[in-house]
C-alpha cells in the first residue's frame, strides 16, 4: 500500500514522504533470506561477513621486539644516560623465525632484530641508536628503558576469543591481513546481490552507437551498472526494451527470476507510468510498495517486490536516476547484503553554503554541488544547477545535501552537511 497524505505541486495526493519510503522498502526487505557461503580467504576482499569472528589464538602468541637493539632487563639499564652509561655484557643473539637459546641474565644482553621473540630473562629492548659498542662482547647504554619498553606482549595485539571483525563487516586488505595473521584460512560471507538492469524506451539506442535525429543514447544502463557493481553486485544488463506492455513484462518478469534486484529506468515517468505499475503488480504479491515521493529530482520513482525481488522503477532522467539509486536501491542493496545499518552512512562533511537557495515545502530536496576548500574555514557548498536530464551536472558534483520538506530554502553561509559521492 502506498503511504498518501502529501501533496504534489499540483494538488494530486499519494506522494510518499521519503523516510516513510525507505522505512516501507527495508520493513519488507527483511523477510528475504541472505545466501552465504564460505570462500577461501584471498577470495574474501570486499565481501560481508556473515558471521563474527573470534580470535582463536593470542596475537602475537608470544612476546616480541618492536625495535632492533638489544634485549635487556629493564632494572639492569636504571639511570643510564649519556654522561653516566651503563654497561652489558653481549650475551647471545636471537635468530629470526627461531626460539632464543639461553636466559639473559642479571647485567647481561641479547642482541635481538625487530619480530624477534623476546628471550626469557628480559623484559624490554633498548634501541640500537640508544647504544655505544665498546667491543664485540660489551655494549654501553646510553639511554635507560622501563619494564615492556619496544616490545609488543603476547595478545597485545588481539588476544584469544576476543572479537577480531563483527557480523556485516565489508573486508578490506587490512581485514584480510589480521584474519591471516590469526591462522584463519576460510570465511563465511553473505553471496552477492545479483542486480538486472533494463532500459525502456523506442527512443535509446547502446551507448556506443551514434543516435539518429529523435533517438538517444542510453546513459541509465552504465551508471546503475556502475554504482552496483561498485557496491559489491553481481551485475547483469539486460539491454533496452521496446515501450510495448507484453515485451516489457517478458523482460522484467526474467530479470526478477534471475536477480534479487531489478532496476527499469524509463518506466516511472509519464507515459510509461501506467505501464510500469501494471507490469509490477502482473508479477504478483505484494506487488508495489511505493509508487511517487516526495522528492526532487526522482518524484516518480516506483518501488515494488514480486516474490523474493525486489523492483524499482526508475525516472528515465540520469539525475533522476541517479538520485533515486542512492536513496533507495543503495539502502536495498546494502541490506540484501548483509551490511549493518550502521555501515551503511554516506562518508560526509561539513561545509558552508556559497548562495541563498529557494526550495518548495512538501518535498525533499536533493542539491548537487561542488566543494570549494577555503583557508582556516569550512568548504564552500557551490550548488550545481541543471535539469534532471543534465547528466554533467553529477559529473560536476562532488556530493550533495538536502533541504528539508518543511524548508522553502536556505540562505547563504548556512551550514549544510554533504554526502559525499565517490
């Protein structure tokens, strides 16, 4: 059912407010299951996880030298300093990848390379730059050290059974190196979103060819190419589909069979409006969820759910588009994902608006703009303007911000806070 209530510029009713929207979409989003599977970790880089995972061992699993120098007994360095050194005897050496052999005893020292095991007996390095040979087999110390000093303890690291990543967590090379470092050889992640995109449309030929007078190239199908296969979605285009309502429905109703997403862009808007909406509700239950919000560009965008996919019907107008994927389909996309909502936010910023800008109440307001860096000052929020068909106007931009429904604009200098686009 659609949420009703607000009011278009002019006069229909049955907009839908856009947090309402987005409540609507993942409400419903989560009775579908999330598919996992367990892959070796190389494979696992920009996966999520599906399960937290506990160290299951101490890291480092024993004490290790920070620095090159000496291992020493902290007690044996007390008030060393260049004009009063102090004196150690050079006693053995620790061999990288090795276990150390012998004890350091009392005014005594093992020479030790960074990583190496700490040997029994000592309790903290002193830094090379921090001795004076005095010959092969003694060593003055010029600088005192206290107990740990330039080692790391064993679990200082991580230690066992201690949460080393949480559920939902994107893994990033770092990510990777930690759970290698740890013995893990293998992890259970959420599958990929596999995403279908079709263009609707007599009027679009391939963005590769060269229109004739009255046709278009298509713009949609790359960009929800690219912003879903940058989100980690397995992609799959499935090219223009002519304006008629039984090649359209074939079209979808394969998409949806293939994907746990479809995006249509074209169909939203007038004169394929009515099209849309049939096509989604012939699909079957629930059918559609949202059909027109309360947002500028993407007013007419149609969000709906055949079985355990979800559709969106976006505006044909790039911006539009565009502007739509990143409030709905991405928070779609994410939790089919498995990522937290807490993982979810836009990196932002905060940044001082360079104009007065009038905006009309009842709506959501999306403005792109560019960022302008000032010295010992916040940036400045420079509006790009151009219509929802101006695909160079997002090329421009480097992020956006909103103005609230309940705004007729901002002024100038206003601190606005930008979602970044990458």
């Amino acid at each position: 059912m659609t949420a009703t209530g607000l009011k278009d510029m002019l006069g229909r009713e049955g907009l839908t407010p856009v947090d309402k929207a987005v409540a609507l979409l993942l409400q419903n989003l989560t009775t579908l299951p999330l598919q996992r599977e367990i892959l070796p970790l190389p494979a696992a880089l920009d996966r999520i996880l599906a399960l937290e995972i506990l160290s299951p061992e101490d890291l480092p699993a024993h004490p290790r030298s920070t620095m090159d120098g000496y291992a020493v007994r902290a007690a044996d360095t007390f008030g060393a300093a260049q004009t009063m050194p102090c004196y150690l005897e050079i006693d053995g050496e620790v061999a990288m990848g090795q276990t150390p052999e012998g004890k350091v005893q009392q005014g005594k020292c093992f020479r030790i390379a960074t990583g190496g095991l700490l040997p029994e007996g000592s309790d903290a390095v002193v830094m090379f730059e921090h001795t004076v040979p005095v010959d092969a087999s003694m060593l003055e110390v010029i600088k005192s050290v206290g107990s740990g000093s330039n080692i790391i303890h064993k679990g200082e690291d991580i230690s066992k059974a201690e949460m080393a990543l949480p559920r939902g967590h994107r893994l990033r090379p770092q990510d990777l190196g930690l759970l290698a470092g740890l013995g893990i050889t293998e992890v259970e992640v959420y599958r990929r979103v596999k995403v279908g995109i079709l263009s609707t449309g007599d009027e679009l030929v391939h963005w590769s060819r060269t229109p004739e007078p009255g046709q278009i190239r298509d713009i949609n199908g790359v960009v929800l190419a690219g912003l879903a296969g940058r989100a980690g979605a397995e992609v799959t285009d499935y090219g223009i589909t002519p304006d008629t309502e039984t090649a359209f429905f074939e079209s979808v109703q394969r998409a949806v069979s293939e994907n746990n997403i479809v995006l249509f862009s074209g169909g939203s808007s007038v004169g394929m409006r009515d099209l849309g909406e049939r096509v989604i509700e012939k699909l079957g239950s629930p059918g559609i969820l949202v059909h027109g919000v309360a947002l500028k560009p993407g007013k007419p965008v149609i969000i709906g759910l055949s079985g355990q996919c979800a559709i969106f019907g976006l505006p044909g107008h790039p911006v539009s588009a565009m502007v739509c994927y990143e409030i709905f389909v991405k928070q779609a996309l994410a939790q089919l994902s498995g990522i937290t909502a807490a993982a979810r936010k836009t990196p932002v910023l905060q940044a001082r608006l360079d104009r007065n800008l009038n905006s009309a109440a009842g709506r959501l307001d999306l403005v792109r703009v560019q960022l302008l860096q000032q010295e010992d000052d916040l940036p400045l929020a420079s509006p790009v303007l151009g219509k929802s068909g101006s695909i160079s106007t997002l090329s421009r931009a480097d992020g956006y911000f909103f103005i609230e429904e309940s705004l007729q604009g901002l002024n100038k200098d206003t601190e606005v806070e930008v979602h970044l686009l990458s």
